[in-house]
C-alpha cells in the first residue's frame, strides 16, 4: 500500500514491498527504490513510490543532479507533441515500419514517455490528458480480463507487442490508482507469466526459441507490476527468468551476453546492455556488483556516436549507466571531460543533435535507425529516443552508492 508522508526532498523515497496475502501465487519482492538528490530542505507531500520522479518538484531535482539540460528538455517536448500528432482516430498508434500490424505494442510504447513526464489521464492540467486517455482505452478495450483469451491484447501480434501494452497499463496504473486499470493490467502480466518458457525466456512467436530482446521487455513489464506495490508477479517467474540470463551469459562474472545463447556474448552490445539492465532489476545488480562493474567497463567503450546510436541500445545502456553512476555516466551523457573541464558530445548532444527541428511534418521526431528502427520506424524511434532522454527521472533508483563510492546501499522499509 502507499503511505503518504511529509519528507524532505533530501530524505530517501522508499516504495513498499508487494503484499498480497490472499493470492494464491508467491509475491515476488522489489528491492525499494533509494536516492533523491541532496541539496534542498524543502518539503513535499509525496507518495512513496519508484514513480515519485516523474512529479515536477522531484524531475527538476533528479535533471539537475544527473545531467539533463534545456536541449534534452526541449527534444523532449518536442518529441511528445510529435508523437501526439501522430495518433490516430480510434486512440491508438500505428509503426510506420517492421510491425506495422501490432498497434497494441505502438500505443504501448508511445504511451510511455507520455507517462514519464507525469502525464496521466487523471491528471485534468495536463496538457496530453486526452491523448494518454484515448490511448488507455484503446488498450483497455482489447484486453479481455476472463475467458480463454484473457490477459492477451487484441492486435498485440508477437510478446514484445504484449509487454508494450502491459507496461503502459502497469505505469499508468501505479502513478494514479485508476482501480479501471487494475484488472486488465493484471490481466496483462498473468498473460506474460503464462507463456514463460521453460529456459525461463520469452519468445516474439509461440514454441519460437527465447530471446534476450524480447526477455527485457517481458521484465520491464514484470518490474513495473512489482513496483505498483499490489500487481501480482509470481516469484518463480523471476526466479525462473534469472536462470535464462544465466544461461544466456559468458564470462567469469556474467557481464555479457548473447541473444539467445552465449556463444555471441560479447561486451558493449545490446543484449549485454539489456542482460545488465535485467540483472539490476530483478538479481540484485547494484553498482558494486562485479558483473556490473564488469559489464559497465564494456558498455562505456562503445559510447553513442554518430555510427552507433540505435535506439533500443542507447534505451538499456543509459539506463545502465545511469545507474552506475559515476564519471562513467557523466562521459556517456555528456561526453568525456576537456582540459579546460567542459564536456560535449555525450548521448544527451547526440540526440539533440539529431532532432528533426526544422518547421515542418516531421518537426520533434527522429529518422529511424538500427535494427529497432527497422523494426519500429520514426514512431519507435522517436518514443525511444524521448524515453532515454527522460531517464533521469523516469523511475527512482533501487540502490545507491555508499559513501565510500563503492558499497551499495540497499535502504529497507522500517
């Protein structure tokens, strides 16, 4: 349950763990998530909850501690009104490219920087309100919550396409209690649940061999129902999909990874950028973790450029990175340090840099790149691109470093 408490904004935000008594399925446990920035001693009355930093006080907290600047805020805005004006009659969203058929995973993931900047459709003031609300009810209305199709989204056409949708219901759901969202999210993530394999992966196709790909938004969609405090996530799932990782692996501190198997794993990739994320989130990764460590030394050699900068892996890798923390953080978003101390050329420019900002059609949006590009088109390009330029604030982190700059401090309820 949420408790709302008057804090500082200097205190530790803590979300409580998932309880539900009741239910037949073991609960699985999420670490708290710790660390609002230091230097303020101003006050608010806030949910405790892994989503406290997408609400105006604590964004413009967390952007100033971790590295945001006017340009990203402005790609940002950008970007939204872009994706805006690109969805359709019926509330939902359609890729321009690859997947065009699965518009339940479009209006997933168009719907999720909607939600990282506090944009909800309770929230009357806010200026895409109606949007994310059409939105919603697009994936609301094709998700039956019984029957022998419950939990599995009309027009979701692979697992990719249902965890998109379920992770925007879980999200929506955890920052405004909609008790409407409640069922067919759950409904969403009993559907995921079901269809783990036995490896304990996930593949886009049934009987398809799992994939790391898909596996990291299955876990996504999982760790955002864990995080709304009475989703229920089955701890075998996650046991289970640790032991996919495991095997998906190579090194003596499992700090890469192959998309399906280990014979490709390789460092400072994207399977070993979403390996990592999934480790932080569901094995206890914090960023003293060797395999981290490891894998985060891998990730800062192959930093965003011009030549590579695919979407999904500048997604997992900030993400990453991010919470590593540390100057390999502030070489990845704002590039490496001069001798005079400025720093430029990180993914933060890089993205900025290639924003569509002249007037016209495709004003706030992205040319799609990559793999994912292909895959997604402009429309996931641009939901990607806005999404890792939201990660400051996005969610709040589950641990912090200690004031040694090594340990990890993993803060528990009281």
């Amino acid at each position: 349950m949420l408790r709302f408490l008057t804090i500082p904004l200097a205190a530790v935000v803590l979300a409580g763990v998932p309880c539900a008594a009741s239910d037949p399925l073991p609960v699985a446990p999420m670490p708290r998530p710790v660390g609002l920035p230091a230097g303020t001693s101003a006050s608010i009355s806030a949910p405790l909850s892994s989503f406290s930093g997408r609400t105006e006080i604590i964004r413009t907290k967390l952007m100033r501690e971790y590295g945001a600047n006017a340009d990203s805020e402005r790609a940002v805005a950008l970007g939204l009104a872009w994706l805006a004006r690109q969805q359709k009659q019926d509330g939902s969203w359609e890729f321009d490219a690859g997947d065009k058929d699965d518009r339940a995973a479009a209006t997933g993931l168009v719907l999720l920087p909607f939600l990282a900047v506090s944009q909800t459709h309770k929230d009357e003031k806010a200026k895409y309100q109606q949007a994310v609300a059409a939105g919603l009810d697009f994936l609301k209305k094709r998700c039956p919550t019984t029957g022998a199709k419950a939990g599995q989204f009309e027009g979701a056409t692979t697992m990719t396409g249902q965890a998109l949708a379920a992770l925007a219901l879980c999200e929506a759901y955890g920052m405004t209690r909609d008790a409407e969202l409640k069922p067919v999210a759950q409904a969403g993530l009993n559907f995921i649940q079901k269809n783990q394999a036995k490896d304990g992966g996930w593949s886009d196709k049934p009987g398809g061999k799992s994939d790391l790909a898909v596996v990291g938004w299955q876990i996504q969609a999982l760790s955002a129902g864990r995080l709304t405090n009475d989703l229920v996530v089955d701890n075998r799932i996650i046991k289970n999909a640790v032991k996919f990782l495991d095997g998906v692996s190579a090194g003596s501190r499992k700090s890469m990874y192959g998309p399906t198997d280990n014979a490709d794993a390789k460092p400072g990739t994207l399977p070993t950028a979403i390996g990592l994320w999934c480790r932080y989130h569901i094995d206890g990764w914090g960023p003293s973790h060797p395999g981290l460590i490891d894998g985060v030394a891998g990730l800062a050699k192959s930093p965003p450029s011009e030549t590579n900068r695919d979407p999904l892996y500048l997604y997992y890798a900030a993400w990453v990175l991010l919470r590593y923390e540390g100057e390999d953080w502030k070489n990845w978003n704002e590039g490496p340090k001069a001798a005079d101390g400025s720093r430029k050329g990180g993914m933060r420019d890089l993205l900025f840099g290639l924003l569509v900002r002249k007037d016209g059609a495709m004003l706030g949006s992205w040319d799609a790149n990559g793999d994912s590009g292909r895959r997604f088109g402009r429309l996931g390009t641009t939901a990607l691109n806005v999404l890792t330029l939201e990660v400051y604030y996005r969610y709040l982190p589950l641990y912090k470093r200690g004031a040694d700059g090594n340990a990890v401090q993993i803060l528990e309820d009281e």
